[in-house]
C-alpha cells in the first residue's frame, strides 16, 4: 500500500507509549478528513487499528470502546454503511441490505443519495475496501459454482442464510431456468421477501428456517447438488459450526458440493468493523476450516482458498 503522511505521522510517535500512536491517530485521521484528504486518511485508519488489534489483543476491547468516544465517529456514522451495522436496524450487523451496498443493488443508491456529502464519499471508499472486495468475490464465485452444477448436470441447490440472494442475477442457469429446485432459506422474514419479488420467476423457493431448526432436524431437507452458506459460519462458535458443516453435508446427494466462505483470519478491516461499526465476527484461520471437513464421511476432495485479498476463506467439499 502507497504511504501516506498519516502513516508517517503514526510511525514517528510510536515510541511515546504504548497508546499514544492509536490515540494520536483518530486525531490524525480526524483533521485529515477535514482538510480534504478523505481516501488517504481512512486508509491510514484502517491500517492502524488493524495494527493495533493485532499488537495488544488483550485491550483492544477497551479501546475499541473508546473509538466511539472521539469526535471522528460522528463523521464516519455519516456513511450509511458503517451506520447501518452499528444500529443493526434487523438486529445483526452485515445484513442482505448492507450486502446491497456492497452489490451497489437494492436500497444502495437511495442510501447514498440521502447521506451528507462526507457520508457520501466515505460511502464511495468503504467499496473499494479489501472487505468490499471479497464479498464481490463471494458473490461471483456462488454464481460460477451455480452454473457449473447445472453443467455437470445438477439441479438442485440449497442456500443457507441466503440473504438476498444477489448471486442469482449472475448465474446464467437459474435465469435460463436449467435448475429444478432452489431453496433459499432465511430467518429473516424481510430477505425472503425481497428473494420472493424479485427471483420467484426463476423457480427460487423462499423458506424460512434458521440454524437451530436444521440442526434438530425440524427441516427436512435433502438431496442438493450445491449446498452453501454464504454469510453464516462467519457468526458460528465452532462446536455449533462443526454441527452445521455435516449437516449440510448429508443434504448433498452423490458427487454434490458444499461451500461455507468465513471471513479470514487477519482480514485488513477488521479493526474498523469492530472499533466503529460494533460488528464482530469469528474468524477462521485454514486450519479451522479444515476442522470442519475433518468429521465428514465420504468425502472426495477438500479444497481451502482465500480471495485475492486473504480477507475470506472458503471451504469447498465434494462428496463421493
């Protein structure tokens, strides 16, 4: 990443105290977004308080706390984005509708519009953020994995957690109606609604369901040849994740695919999203999501991977 003065001026108080460089630098980033230089200065912001989750975990919490303090948050709870998943107006951070502006689809240009122009343009950058990017990534893969089970001659897929179903518009066989069945399950009443209005012409099936039901087996579902959940694991403890993973498992028919993407281990804007918009997640490292694989019987091959920018790992298991 290019350096930039606010990196500079972090660097030069590190040896103060152990604090003061992060202190320093909501201030930092506080007159620079004020003097103009927005994309930079939110930059060096992501990057320090990264750094500092990373160096000293233990009060991170603590100071993470007390970000919402300084006189920056009022001009970052301008962006729609950062506010949304800090007020949780669905009651979690990171839902379908935070998702559309990431898509630039639904209510994100409506959003951006009604925002002040410092919201807007703060708007403008959290798209070009390494987060933004993989969920962009996220998206297109489900469509490529989509299509290549109606390809391999699949129809059956089976979506957990499955928001608003954006990856939909990409896939070429759902709107050339080669699937037989697609059941995208949510909990959240308003996703399915939206998946209702706007892909039931394409055969999708809005059911609603939640974890818990599939872990006691009060939904019966079965006999998918691409089962996945897009945003899910990343809110899962591991017992109920692990849990999770062979249920979906036993849904795939023979020669089926399951894929379960986790926000990674490390991912670059992980201190922004907790420090400013209260949003947390459990992230995995590979091995982790090895583990969830490890149990599984009649597996055929196990593939890891990250997206271009290490920020969300993807589990994909093929079944015998």
């Amino acid at each position: 990443m290019q350096t930039t003065s606010l990196d500079t001026t972090v660097s030069a108080t590190i040896p103060a105290t152990p604090f003061t460089p992060y202190r320093t630098a909501l201030d930092v980033v506080h007159e620079g977004i004020q003097a103009g230089q927005l994309n930079s200065a939110l930059d060096g912001l992501f990057d320090s308080l990264s750094l500092r989750r990373e160096d000293d975990p233990e009060a991170w919490p603590e100071f993470a706390q007390s970000c919402l303090r300084h006189p920056l948050r009022h001009i970052l709870h301008q962006d729609p984005f950062t506010y949304r998943a800090f007020s949780k107006p669905r009651g979690y951070a990171g839902d379908a509708v935070m998702m559309d502006y990431i898509y630039g689809l639904g209510d994100a240009a409506r959003a951006g519009q009604e925002a002040t122009p410092i919201g807007r343009a703060i708007f403008r950058h959290m798209g070009t953020r390494p987060s933004a990017r993989a969920v962009r990534y996220r998206r297109q893969l489900l469509a490529e994995l989509i299509d290549r089970t109606a390809t391999r001659g699949g129809s059956r897929v089976f979506a957990l957690a499955a928001g608003h179903l954006r990856e939909v518009e990409m896939s070429a066989a759902v709107r050339a109606g080669r699937l037989e069945h697609f059941v995208a399950m949510d909990q959240d009443q308003a996703s399915l609604a939206v998946v209702d209005r706007d892909y039931r012409e394409f055969g999708v099936l809005p059911v609603s369901g939640s974890v818990r039901q599939i872990l006691s087996g009060k939904v019966n579902l079965a006999h998918f040849d691409f089962v996945y959940a897009a945003g899910l694991f990343d809110y899962l403890a591991p017992p109920v994740a692990t849990a999770l993973t062979s249920r979906l498992f036993d849904m795939l028919r023979p020669g089926g695919t399951l894929l379960i993407p986790n926000f990674a281990a490390g991912a670059a804007d992980t201190g922004y999203m907790e420090a400013f918009m209260d949003w947390h997640l459990i992230y995995r490292t590979h091995d982790d999501m090895q583990a969830l694989a490890a149990p599984l019987a009649g597996v055929r091959s196990v593939d890891v991977f990250d997206d271009d920018d290490a920020t969300i790992t993807f589990l994909l298991v093929n079944k015998q």
